[in-house]
C-alpha cells in the first residue's frame, strides 16, 4: 500500500497489488475527489427517494462520465440493484473496462467487488471505508488501483442513515439485525 510514492496515512490511500504495472496513467487523488461528486449526488438522490444512500459513477480515465447509478434495492425492491451494478448498467455495454474507473461513495460489497473483478474495471475510487469495508483491498491484490478518499460527507451521509435505520442497514448487508425499525 503507498500513497503517492510515500508512507500510507488514512485519507489519500492508493492501494497497489505487488509491482504490477498499470496500462493507464494512476489516479490523482484530486481528481478523483471531483469524480467522486457525482457519486455523492446518486447517493443523496437515493435517500430522497426513501433508499439507502450510496451512489456510484462509472468513468473513463479521461473524467468522461460513462454512467451513474445508486442502490434502489428498497425502492425496487430488487436486492440486486446496488450502486456500483446500476452505474455499470447505465453505462451501456464496452469492449473493454480496463481504461474505467468505478467510483463509489462506499467500500464495495463482494457482490460489487466481483463485478469490477469479472469486468477487469481498472481502478475503483472509494469515498469511504469506515461505516462497511467490502472488497476494495481484495480488489487491490488482483491489480485494480484503488484509491479511498476517507471523504466526511460520505461518511455522514451514510452514518447518519445507519443510525437512523439499522435494521434496514443490516439488511442491506447481509448482517442479522436485533433492532427494531
């Protein structure tokens, strides 16, 4: 783990897997804060509409928005629907995801994980890994840049959620909920 050729500290970190070069020029830190704004937007939407706020951007390394999306799974009631898949599925089909980045508010689940695994997404920027940390280090091993920004309004956004409807929160991770809510 390095963060930008220097000791690891919480907030810029760039994970890499080994010595594996990456085709594509790495991930400024800066730049994937203004890509994780759309993120942010998806995730608020979410909560308006009655959801669970995550959201999720899918780019081009050039900062070309491909696609966007957050988790419907209460208001569709598809437990499928996560952010990181409706932004893939927004997307529209590609040849190739190597020259992507998967942008999402939260670490990614497994489910998510696999997507960006299967799909050979070349970089995943997370806004936070505090409330739920899922795949992104796994990811990191495989050869995925990784980048976690430790973003505050991620993680108020969706800590606040979680304090507000934990059951629906463990649901939403597969976690057995004693709380009424």
């Amino acid at each position: 783990m390095v963060t930008n050729g220097t000791e690891s500290t919480r907030g810029d970190q760039v994970w890499r897997a080994g010595d594996r070069p990456h085709r594509h020029p790495r991930l400024d830190v800066d730049a994937a804060q203004r890509l994780l704004e759309v993120a942010i937007e998806e995730a608020r939407a979410g909560l308006a509409e009655g959801g669970i706020p995550i959201g999720a951007a899918l780019f081009h390394r050039d900062g070309t928005l491909l696609g966007r999306g957050r988790n419907r799974r209460v208001q569709d009631g598809d437990p499928s629907v996560h952010a990181e898949t409706a932004a893939f599925r927004d997307a529209g089909r590609r040849r190739d995801y190597a020259d992507c980045v998967m942008v999402t508010t939260l670490s990614p689940c497994w489910y998510c994980s696999g997507l960006v695994r299967q799909f050979g997404i070349g970089g995943v920027v997370v806004g936070e890994d505090r409330t739920f940390s899922g795949g992104h280090e796994w990811l990191a091993e495989h050869g995925v840049e990784v980048v976690v920004l430790d973003d505050p309004s991620c993680t108020e956004l969706l800590g606040g959620f979680v304090a507000a409807h934990p059951a629906l929160w463990h649901e939403d991770i597969g976690v057995e909920d004693r709380t009424e809510d």
